[in-house]
C-alpha cells in the first residue's frame, strides 16, 4: 500500500514563479489495486511516480509506503549511463540482497540484448534502455510496481511479451501505471486518477476516469 498524506510539490519557473504538480494530495493506492494515472503532458504524471518511488522528496506532507516499491520504470535516473548493464544490475542485486548472476540471466532472457549487456547504458538505444529497465524491474520481486509509459515502448512483439509479463506478476503485486493509451489502461487497471493543475482526483472505475479525460482534453475516448 502506498498513502499520500497531504502531500505538495511544485517547482520554480523560468519567469521566477512556482508551477504545482501537488497540492496537498492526500490519497491511498491499496494492496493489490492496478491504478491508472492519466493527466496532460506537463502534469507531472512523472514527478508524481518519482515521489512515490522516494527519488524525489515532497516539498510537504508525507508518503507512506508498505511493501517493497519499484523503482519508475522509465525512468532513466535509476541507472548509471556509464556503467554497464550488467555492472548496473550487479549493483541493484547488492541493493535488494539478491544472485547478481541470477539477476543477469534474467534480464538477458526476457530483453535478448546480450553483447549489449557489457557495454555502457548511455550507447543504449531508447528502445534497448526502455528494454533493460523493464527487464531489471521484472527480476525484483516488487509488491507495487511504477511504470511510466514504458509498455508502450519498443516493437510490437516486446509489447505483448511486455504486457504479458506484467500480467503474471500483477496477480501477486499493485500497479501505479502512468500511460496516455487508454486500450493499456483497460487492459491493466482496475481504476483511476486523473492529475491535472495540481489535483489527483480519484474515480472508481476506468471508464469514469477515461471519460472525464476526454472531456477535460476534448476529444473523444479511444
């Protein structure tokens, strides 16, 4: 489970004033639950994640969090551009206390990308890195797990792998999924919240949420 107890973030403009991204959120993603994040580009959709993973500090109120989180899921500030993938995972094995060689196999498995496991991320394609992150997530045992756009990233065979994937997992874990493709959203999420000018406002179903969305973005739901 993870709470967001009257929590507020914002950051500075170029013109010296302050844009929020949360204001005095206050909110419970329960054990179990697959949450939606919709919102418009700019929102903070992402910030929104990064403050839930603790990579992030709130600027007040607090966020409690019960279970192991995962780290964003496309979020490139999880890893280390100039190490390797394989020393990265080395590196995230040591943080969760699990086999290093283990881990590598895993994520070899799942991602296919094997010379490329030895050289630095920052050569990484986006495809390749939005394959690694997904891969390195999957071999951790998370009880929430945070994504950030990343199913929608590669072709369309890593897509279903993808999906699938997660699908397994989910049985036994929660989900916080930022994603602008509703048919994902559908596919994954029991519910959701829309962020927008500083509100995450919650909705009990999907289609309350997609609907609302539509209308707020004025266009039709897919």
């Amino acid at each position: 489970m993870v709470i967001l107890d009257g929590v507020s973030k914002s950051y500075r403009t170029a013109d010296g004033g302050r844009r929020a991204i949360l204001r005095d959120a206050t909110m419970a993603f329960p054990a179990g639950l697959k949450v939606g994040v919709l919102g418009p580009n700019g929102a903070g959709k992402s910030t929104l994640l990064r403050l839930i993973a603790g990579t992030e500090p709130p600027d007040t109120g607090r966020i409690h969090r019960h279970g192991r989180v995962s780290f964003p899921m496309g979020f490139s500030g999880t890893f280390h551009p100039q190490l390797s993938g394989r020393e990265n995972l080395q590196f995230l094995a040591r943080i969760y206390g699990l086999d290093a060689a283990a881990m590598v196999r895993s994520v070899i498995e799942f991602t296919e990308l094997t010379v490329e496991m030895d050289a630095p991320l920052e050569h990484y394609s986006s495809g390749m890195m939005a394959k690694f992150a997904f891969g390195a997530s999957l071999a951790i045992d998370f009880d929430v797990y945070l994504v950030d756009e990343i199913t929608e990233v590669g072709d369309a065979r890593f897509r279903a792998r993808s999906v699938a994937a997660f699908r397994d997992r989910l049985r036994h874990a929660s989900l916080i999924l930022v994603s602008h493709n509703s048919q994902t959203i559908r596919s994954l999420c029991d519910c959701c919240a829309i962020l927008s000018d500083g509100a995450l406002i919650a909705f009990d179903t999907v289609d309350e949420a997609l609907d609302r969305y539509a209308e707020m973005m004025g266009v039709a739901d897919a």
